[in-house]
C-alpha cells in the first residue's frame, strides 16, 4: 500500500528557491558552521582520535532477512554504535532498494539497520532514494516522520528536519565534513551549482579556522567503470572546489564494489596533497565487476561486502580498514599528516 496525503508530503521547489535557500544557509551558517581551531591566544589541547564507519548501497528490496549480506553489515555497524565503539556511521546514499518510500524504510532497512540511527550522518543517493516526484521520503523517514518509526539519524537530532537536496556540514574532532546531494545534478543543475558555491565557501572557512577536511557524496568522481554506471563526470566542479581546498579524503558509493585511490588531484595524478578517495559500496547489493582500470585506483575488489573504518588523528593523518562481512577481501593502511 502507497502512503498518501500525508502532511509531511514533499513540496515541489523550484530553482530559484533552491539555489537562495543554499546561499541564505551559507551566510547563516546553519549548515554547520566550522568550531573555532582553538581558544584565543592559548594552546588547543590535542584533537581525540575520530572513528568511523561508512558504507552505502545497503538494503535489497523486500528483505529483513538478519543473516543476508545486508543484515550481517547492520548488524555489525549497529554493535559497534551500541559499544560506543565508533563515533559516526556515514551513510554513503541508496538506503533501501528499489523504489524506497515510508514504508520500505521502516518494514525493511530499520529492521536490519535501525541500530545505526544513534550515529547516523547521511546523505541521498538519486534515484533510490531520492527522485523529485517519484520518492522523496528518505528525508521524512531520518526526522522520524514516517508512520512506525520516529527514531531520527543523529544529524537530525541535531539540527532538525534536513531536505534530501540540500548539503550540510559537520565537524567531527579536527576534521571538517560536508554532505553533499549528487542528486542535484541530475534533477537541478542551478541548485547544483549553487551547491558548490556553498562548498567553496565552507570549506574555505573550515580550512582558514584549521580543520582539516573531508567530503561524502553518492555518485563517485575518482571510480572504475562497472557496465552500470562511469565516473560522475557532471560533479567536476565539487572535484575543483576540494582540490582547491586540499580535501583530505572522500567519501561516496553506487558502483557496488569497494575503491581506494591514490592521493589524486582533479587531473586524475597521483600526488602528496591529492585527495584519497574511498568508494565503498558493499552494503548488501549483488557485487558488480569492474570494465576499466583507472591508474589512480590503488586498490580495489568486487568479490566481498563489508564496510569501512576509519581513524581519523588530529594532526590529519588517517589509518583505514576494510572490514569484511561476507567474503575474504580486505584492504588496510594508513596516511601520514600533511
């Protein structure tokens, strides 16, 4: 049964109202505005160690099922958010598949995933999630606005109701992190743009007060190619704004495989202050081979699901793991401070 009339039901925004609602937020500095380096004239204690976990394209359609690969990757994100063991879940887009509303939401992703909420920062992947006039309650659904689950994602808890289109912030620690809607540029190429304005800004902000800096997005840039989906060629210009600022690490998912690149610039070179972009889409959807070899891919496999972790120091250094769920692949290192 298709929920409707609603109150909650999405309003249709046009680009103009999108593109002000961005700039009116970036002035305000409601979308997370970054926490001073340090007090005045003293010295800043040492940043805590940052620890994360990531991944996206988790739920199968229809599925509650504890011991598929979905349900063994929530449940064991969902362990270490109850142990206190991680600091944030990033929720990498495509929560639950196919066409995903309310109540996909909370009779199957909240099942397996529901654990996860207390800690979850997320952003909407196009299309599975999120598609103006199609599907458009993943955003209802994380301020617990959908019948049968007011639970509400941790960003939520934190700064109120936050539409699928718009981009947000968040420090965690010493390090900066801003969401951003790949969606935007297959649905509104001025809110799109308008996007990126708000990138340039807040992470020049974030990088003057001394964070250093991350991005998470759906749709990847740095990527191999799999028979569904290329590179997002369209989100270029989110590529220049991070280059420009020297983000440190990215984040995205969609190509159901997992990627780690090289330090890479926005011409695709390898090098020192590149940016390491991490694609971890092993959530719980059938695995896809790769049909090109980019040379800035470092490591890669679509043989495993499992999900990423993450310790972030103060200093920008970085230490990853690969954790595996359902198979052997696993991948690991470490980035020393800029």
């Amino acid at each position: 049964m298709v929920l409707v009339g609603l109150t909650y039901r999405k309003r249709v925004r046009g680009v103009a109202a999108i593109a002000a609602a961005l700039l009116v937020a970036a002035a305000a500095g409601c979308t997370g505005a970054p926490e001073p380096a340090g007090p005045p004239g003293g010295t800043a204690s040492p940043a805590a160690d940052v620890r994360i976990a990531a991944v996206g394209d988790m739920n199968p359609e229809g599925n509650a099922d504890p011991d598929s690969r979905s349900g063994r990757n929530g449940a064991a994100i969902s362990r270490l958010v109850k142990g206190n063991e991680i600091d944030a879940f990033l929720g990498l887009g495509d929560f639950q598949y196919d066409t995903a509303y309310c109540r996909d939401y909370v009779d199957y992703w909240t099942q397996l995933w529901g654990g996860t909420m207390p800690k979850l920062y997320w952003v909407s992947a196009p299309n599975h999630d999120w598609q103006p006039g199609r599907n458009e309650d993943l955003d209802d659904f994380m301020n617990g606005q959908c019948p049968g689950s007011d639970a509400k994602a941790a960003i939520n808890e934190e700064r109120g109701f936050i539409p699928n289109e718009k981009p947000y912030s968040k420090d965690f620690g010493n390090w900066h992190f801003a969401f951003l809607p790949s969606g935007l540029w297959r649905y509104d190429k001025a809110a799109a743009s308008a996007a990126t304005t708000w990138l340039d800004t807040d992470l020049g902000a974030a990088r003057a007060a001394g964070k250093h800096l991350a991005v998470v997005y759906h749709e990847p840039y740095f990527t191999s190619d799999t028979d569904e989906h290329e590179r997002a060629a369209n989100h270029k210009p989110w590529i220049n704004v991070m280059w420009k600022h020297r983000v440190r690490l990215t984040l995205s998912a969609s190509q159901h495989n997992y990627e780690r690149s090289c330090p890479v610039d926005n011409a695709d070179t390898c090098v020192d202050d590149g940016m390491t972009a991490f694609q971890v889409s092993t959530g719980g959807r059938t695995l896809r081979p790769f049909t090109s070899s980019p040379k800035y891919i470092a490591k890669r496999f679509s043989d495993t699901h499992g999900f990423l972790r993450l310790t972030l120091h103060g200093d920008g250094s970085f230490d990853w793991t690969f954790v595996p769920t359902t198979g052997q692949s696993t991948d690991s290192g470490s980035r020393s401070a800029p």
